[in-house]
C-alpha cells in the first residue's frame, strides 16, 4: 500500500488508543496534557532526554532519522503527529507506510519550504506579499530594485524567530545579506516588504472528515523578532476579523490539511490581508487558547486527526498571552508564589504554562501566562505593571 492510500483513510481513533508525536517539545507537551485529559495515551520521538513532553508521556529517545526508533514509534502508536515541521522526508514516508499518519507527507514537503508554501497560498487564492526566487548576487540587486527599500531576503528553508532573514534597508547591505543567507545552502526568497499596520494569526482546524473550524484573530507583537504578546479578540474590526478566518479556511480546504494550520498574517492601514507564512502544528500564538476558548488548539488537533467531531471555538474571555523567556523565569515564579495583589486589584487571571525546559537560557521559551480579564486593557496593565518584561 502506498503512502498515498494510507493518507486517503480514516478512522476514528477512540480515548484508550496510543498517539505518537515526533518531536518532544513544549508542544508535544501541551498536546499530551490535553490528549491525556480525554483519555489518550502518548509516546514521543525525540532525540533530548526528558524533554518537555518526555516528563508526561512514554519517550523514545534517538535521532529524528533513526529508522528503527521510527518504526518502533510506529508499532506503538495507533496514529501519528507532528509538533514541529522539519521531521525528516524519509522517516516521514516509512511511517506513512507502517503506521496511520492522516496529516500525510504532501503538508509538510509544500511548508517546509517557502517557495512551494508561497505558490500554495496563491493556488487558494489568497494574497501574499510580491516575491520573487533568488539565486545570485546580480538577481538580488534586480529585485531590490524592482521591489524598492525596504525588502526582506530569506532563505526558503529553515529559519524561525527572525532567524534565516535580513531586511535589506540600503544597496550597501546587498553583497553581505546575499553571502551570509546563501550559507544555508537552499534557495533565497526576496519579499516586498509590507508596511502592515498589525500582525495577526488565525489557527484553523480541518479534521479527517472535512469538518473546518477557526479560532478568533489574535494580534501577534513580536520584540527582536520572537513573539512577546498574543492579544485576543485583536484590535480590528469584526469583519476583517471574519475575513482572515475565512482565509485561514480556505487554505485549510485548499490544501487539504489535517490537524491545524496556523495562518500568520499582515494587516495593512487599509485593511487588506496578505499572509506571510503557514505553521501546519499548533502555534505559539494559539495558545492563548487554553483557558480562554472553549476547546483548546491541543484538544481541537487531537479530535482532527483522530477523526472526531471538531470543538466549539468560541471566546470566553479577553485574553492576553504573554510569552515567557529564559530571563524572565525567576521573577515569573517568585511573583506566583506570593499573593498577586496587582492582580486582585485589576480583576486579571494570570495562568502560568512553564514546559519543563531545563536551562533558562536568555531568550528561550521557557513557558507562557495567559491573562484573562475583562477587558484587553486591564491584562495589557497587569503585564506592564509586574515590570518583568522589561528587561
């Protein structure tokens, strides 16, 4: 049977049975959280052990390309996910084969890469910034002058949190931004450089059934280019918000996506919507998500692959989410040891998701605060007013 004809059936998976996850990190953790909560067990593959999902859920500790670690991921398993999109394009294909991976391989080839994921957006009919392949220094100097200053030049595979990018802002920076991206050895992508007013993303759902679902907007702010704040519902007005979830949608549809896709967006002062790029996991900026809507993004991707009925997404709360890096961990959990005074005066819910990471290296994700509170402008306070991310 061929990969393919694994892809075209489904099942329903029941709680009881066995999901595996290739990958071990904090999103794989918050995946066996909600998956455990509805009565599935989980084995992970991932190569650090006691990682972050590794502290809840069986582990099988090797290489991300270790065919016999792969296939014994598979033999455990009654059905097959991902947290994170580089997983290796042959272990990939082999699992399809030995095991029952309903999100497919076609997902993870077409967003690996920028170009195949730019040409897919368009084949849904919906917009992204003008961009165009580069493959020497003379192309980059054609489209910096065709696309004018300031561009964007990133490399087509790899890169996340600003890495693998350089805004190109003078004819100066040409020869250094071309040598240093074309170390990474795939293809470049120059982009038009969009003056977006915000940013925002929208997680749709798409089960093996058909069924489409999408979480409200949120607003992304992003400081050094790692995101800080997810604020929801984001600062549009409702019909844009419509818009972009109707565009999440369509891609979803479009592609024939199983699970969630994340659907990274760029909002202009006029209102138009171009999309920057896809994440087919959950998302950082979904997890907002877990106190505030009514069905998580881990538990509405457990029930699109494991071919149950899709959750209700509806908000609840105004929410903040609040991304919480290696600096910022001491002070996070001093200040939640202790009675939150600031807190009770604002009528704000802090609930703290630490991913069980061990060094608090500066910059790195360690865990995330959602703050819920009546209004957005009472959780954006809580936040400004702790002076922890400040630093």
């Amino acid at each position: 049977m061929s990969g393919n004809d694994v892809k075209t059936i489904t099942r329903t998976i029941l709680p009881g049975s066995t999901i595996g996850i290739l990958g071990g990190g904090q999103l794989g953790r918050m995946l066996a959280n909600a998956g455990s909560a509805m009565g599935y067990r989980f084995v992970t593959l991932d190569p650090t052990e006691d990682g972050p999902m590794g502290q809840v859920s069986e582990q099988i500790t090797a290489a991300y390309d270790d065919h016999g670690a792969a296939l014994r991921l598979a033999e455990r398993s009654d059905v097959i996910t991902y947290e994170f999109e580089n997983v290796d394009a042959e272990v990939a294909a082999m699992l399809m084969s030995e095991s029952y991976v309903p999100q497919g391989s076609e997902l993870l080839y077409t967003t690996q890469h920028r170009l195949r994921e730019k040409a897919a957006i368009t084949a849904a009919g919906v917009p992204v910034a003008p961009y165009r392949e580069i493959a020497s220094e003379e192309e980059l100097r054609a489209g910096v002058a065709s696309f004018g200053m300031p561009c964007v030049l990133k490399t087509a595979m790899g890169g996340y949190d600003g890495k693998g990018q350089w805004v190109i802002r003078s004819e100066e920076e040409i020869p250094e931004a071309y040598e240093m991206l074309s170390k990474a050895k795939t293809e470049l992508v120059l982009e038009q450089f969009i003056a977006f007013d915000k940013e925002i993303s929208v997680i749709a759902a798409r089960s093996t059934n058909g069924e489409i679902k999408a979480f409200p907007p949120a607003e992304n702010i992003h400081v050094e280019n790692i995101l800080h704040l997810s604020i929801v519902p984001a600062r549009i007005n409702e019909e844009l918000q419509r818009k972009a979830e109707q565009l999440a949608v369509r891609i979803a549809e479009s592609m024939n996506v199983v699970g969630l896709i994340a659907v990274e967006l760029f909002v202009t002062k006029d209102g138009a919507l171009f999309v920057n790029e896809l994440a087919p996991r959950p998302h950082n900026s979904g997890h907002y998500t877990m106190e505030a809507c009514r069905t998580s993004q881990f538990e509405q991707h457990i029930r699109a692959i494991c071919g149950l009925p899709l959750g209700d997404t509806t908000l609840m709360s105004p929410v903040v989410m609040v991304n919480v890096l290696g600096q910022h961990v001491e002070p996070v959990v001093k200040r939640m040891a202790e009675r939150d005074e600031l807190a009770d005066k604002l009528g704000v819910a802090p609930k703290l998701h630490l991913y069980g990471k061990k060094d608090a290296v500066f910059k790195r994700k360690m865990g995330h605060i959602n703050v819920l509170a009546s209004t957005i402008d009472a959780a954006l306070k809580w936040i400004e007013e702790t002076t922890i991310w400040k630093v």
